[in-house]
C-alpha cells in the first residue's frame, strides 16, 4: 500500500507517442491560430499605458527595458516550449507540474493558474466599458449612461458592458472552440495592426534630439524599467492549455510559443522607438492615453484617439476570451485527473466543447 508522501507526490503517466495522446475535444488548431492565442493573451491594453510608467523611470533606454523583459520572458518560453513537446496535454504548467513533480504540487501550480485567468478575465472585462464609452463618443458623440457603466463601488449600479463582453466570449467558446480560434486571431491581426498604424504614424514625427539623454538613470533605472514591463509579456501560459485541440502538438505548441514572443517582442520595440522618437521622454510622466496624445501631436487632429480606442475595444475582447477559454481547458484536464468534478469534462456532443465548465467559469 503507497504511503501517504508517495500518494502526495504520485506522478501522471507522460504519453510518449503523438497517437498516444487520447483527447475528447476537437483538434482544430493549427500554428497560426495557435501563434494568435499566445500573442492575442499577451498583447493586452499594457502596450496602451506601460509607456507613461516605465519611461520616466528608465528614460530613452527603456527601449533596453522591453528587450531585457523579453529575453526573460524567452526563458520561460523555451521551458514551456520543452514541457509542451514533452508533455503535449491540455492543463499548461498544471499538467507539467503533475508530470514530473507530483500531484500536490499539481494542485498548488492548478489554483495559481485558475485565480490568474479568473482574476485577469474579471479585471480586464471591468475596464472595457471605458473604452467603449470613448469610442461610442469619439464616433457617435454617446455614452453608456453612468449607472451602466459602473460598478456600485464606482458611483453605478452594474457594469453592463463587462457583462455583455463576458457573455459574448462565452457564447463564442460554447459555439466551437474553432469558431472561437477565428475570431481571435481576426481580432489579434486588428489590434497589432492599430500598433503598427502607431508605429508608422510615430515615426513622421522622428526627433532624434529626444534619444540624446539616453539613459538619464543608468542600468539601475532600465533594470527597474523592464521589472515594470515584464507583466506585459504574461500570457504565454494560454497556448499551453490548448494541447488537447492542437493539432501535431508536439511540434506546433513549441513552435507557437517561440512565435508569439518573437512577435511581441517586436511590436514592443517597435511601438516603443516610435513613441519615443516623437515625444520627449520627460513629457511621458503621468500621461493618460499616450498612444492616442502623441498621434494627435503628429497629425493635429483627434481621430487618432479613434483608432487607439477601437484598438483598446478589440484587445480587451481577445484578452478576456482567451482567459475564460485557458481556464476552462485547465478545469477540463483537472477534471479528467479526478481533481474537479465531472461536470467540467463534460464534452458537448455536436460542438465538441466543454459547454457546461465554459458557462460556470
């Protein structure tokens, strides 16, 4: 009989052929959907507000600061890109915690994991009526009225906007997780496609004067700088819960992963070069929508503020989708495990979706 330490820390049984992998969902996922998932849960509002944060404390070199980020960040992709080729379950690092650490551990790595999806879905749903306020203004001079748009704690009496979104996000999951797959990664390629408008717009207005004090603060302030900006690359973890409905995950899950930050990083830079070629850093301190200020600087008008707006909108839907879909896929391979109830493992038949464990989530 196993003592109680060996039952603790029993591990899960690793299949080690690709057909050994044995799943009740859909394999519909391919590279570049995959690829869309990492960068559409990493890519959120952050990259919107992070300048006005971290360039007063790193200066110009806080070009340095998203690059340092990303090479940290790159770390733990290459170990999710190894466990994911090795262990190509859905679950994330619940499952790799399983797999060669035990299942306590298992269970300790699980609840970080489901608190992180529920707590960011939440968070980022709340803030989507602000930005849908402005485009609705910015567009059609109107806005949800208060009450609606606000939590109690905020002066209203419920925030429709973050209901509906959470409502829509569900329904799509529910509808297929390929039909859900297609709509991020449309959303994915509009919102990196405002960052890029961004870019192009920046540039017109290149100052190279604004990198002559390039690094005000020295090491210690771009070091603080890239501290500030890591949580802009959290959202890796989502392509590692899709292993049940990727296709070849062996292969593709590592090569998504390696994608999606090579992606990122870029537009990071990218954005980051721009905003600061056209505005000195000094004026980045405390500014409020700084994309959508540096735009209006440039080109003297205010549709730019539209554009971003509608960029915020469209990052603040993928973000909260791929949350909800990452923390429904880990209750899945959790229930599957016998460490949540069966009700979570349900398959829809003619979806092929957890369509009852999407909905309590």
């Amino acid at each position: 009989m196993p003592t109680l330490r060996q039952q603790l820390f029993r591990i899960k049984p690793v299949p080690r052929q690709k057909e050994d992998v044995e799943t009740d969902l859909k394999r519909t996922i391919g590279l570049f959907s995959l690829t869309m998932v990492g960068v559409g849960s990493t890519i959120g509002t952050g990259i919107f507000f992070i300048l006005s944060e971290s360039v007063p404390v790193a200066g110009p070199a806080v070009i340095w600061s998203f690059v340092i980020a990303g090479v940290v960040a790159g770390l733990a992709v290459i170990c999710y890109a190894e466990l994911a080729g090795s262990v190509p379950v859905s679950g994330s690092s619940y499952s790799y915690a399983y797999a060669t650490l035990g299942e306590l551990p298992a269970m300790g790595v699980a609840a970080c994991l489901l608190l992180e999806y529920g707590v960011a879905g939440a968070a980022v749903a709340v803030g989507w009526s602000q930005y849908v306020n402005q485009l609705l203004f910015n567009l059609f001079g109107f806005e949800i009225p208060h009450a609606l748009a606000y939590a109690p704690e905020e002066g209203g009496i419920v925030n429709l906007p973050a209901i509906l979104l959470l409502a829509m996000c569900c329904f799509l999951l529910v509808r297929g997780t390929g039909e859900s797959i297609v709509v991020n990664a449309i959303m994915v390629c509009l919102k990196v496609g405002v960052l890029i408008f961004f870019v192009c717009i920046g540039v017109t207005g290149w100052d190279s004067n604004n990198f002559a004090d390039f690094a005000p603060f020295g090491i210690s302030g771009v070091v603080a700088g890239s501290g500030l900006i890591f949580f802009s690359y959290v959202g890796m973890d989502a392509v590692a819960t899709a292993g049940d409905e990727t296709k070849n995950p062996k292969k593709t899950m590592p090569r998504a992963l390696i994608a999606a930050l090579i992606i990122v990083t870029s537009v990071y830079v990218l954005v980051a070069v721009a905003a600061l070629s056209a505005q000195p850093w000094e004026e980045f301190d405390g500014q409020t929508a700084g994309l959508s200020a540096i735009l209006e600087n440039i080109v003297g008008s205010q549709w730019p503020g539209t554009i971003v707006a509608a960029g915020a909108v469209i990052s603040i839907f993928s973000v909260t989708l791929v949350s909800i879909y990452g923390q429904s896929r880990i209750l899945f391979t959790m229930a599957g495990d016998g460490m949540m109830p069966k009700l979570f493992r349900d398959v829809n038949p003619r979806t092929l979706t957890p369509v009852k464990g999407t909905i309590v989530v």
